[in-house]
C-alpha cells in the first residue's frame, strides 16, 4: 500500500435508498498467528446477506437463521500496520 492509505472492501445491499445505513467493520488485534481478514467477512455478510459467504458448515448450523440486513452499506477496513491474507497493508 502507497502513500498511507488504508486498505478497504465496500458491500452494498441490493437496494439501497438515498440514506443507508453505514456499517464500519474493524478487525481485533489478533494474536491467532494468522492475518486479519475477517473483518471484510462479516462486512460482506451484514450487507449482502450471511447466505451468501462460504463458510464450513458447522459455522452454519451454529448460527442458525441468520439475520438479513437491508439498505446498508458496509465496509470492512484493514486497520494501518497489520497485512491481510491478500498480502495488502493498511
């Protein structure tokens, strides 16, 4: 990343009015070993729906129904310092 930006996935409903709902999703500090990316995840499945994402199937029957979100914009942001699983860095 050049010039000190951060780095950021947008997700938007399928419909949206002239005001949505803005979702900020950051991740945590970590400490699993592993980059943060989940953050962009939960950003993709607040706005476009939890169906939607692959994820195990275990998760899945733990969540449940999931709730469906409408008129929202989210977006996930890789907070500076850390590097994603792309390789990018805020």
């Amino acid at each position: 990343m050049v010039g000190g930006q951060l780095k950021t996935k947008l997700y938007k409903s399928n419909t949206l009015s002239e005001n949505p709902v803005l979702v900020v999703v950051l991740h945590g500090d970590g400490g699993s070993g592993r980059p943060p990316s989940s953050q962009y995840k939960l950003a993709q499945g607040i706005a476009e729906g939890f169906d939607k994402l692959e994820m195990p199937e275990r998760l899945r029957r733990i969540m449940g129904d999931p709730i469906t979100f409408h008129d929202v914009v989210a977006v996930g942001i890789l907070r500076p310092g850390y590097t994603d699983r792309d390789g990018d860095t805020s």
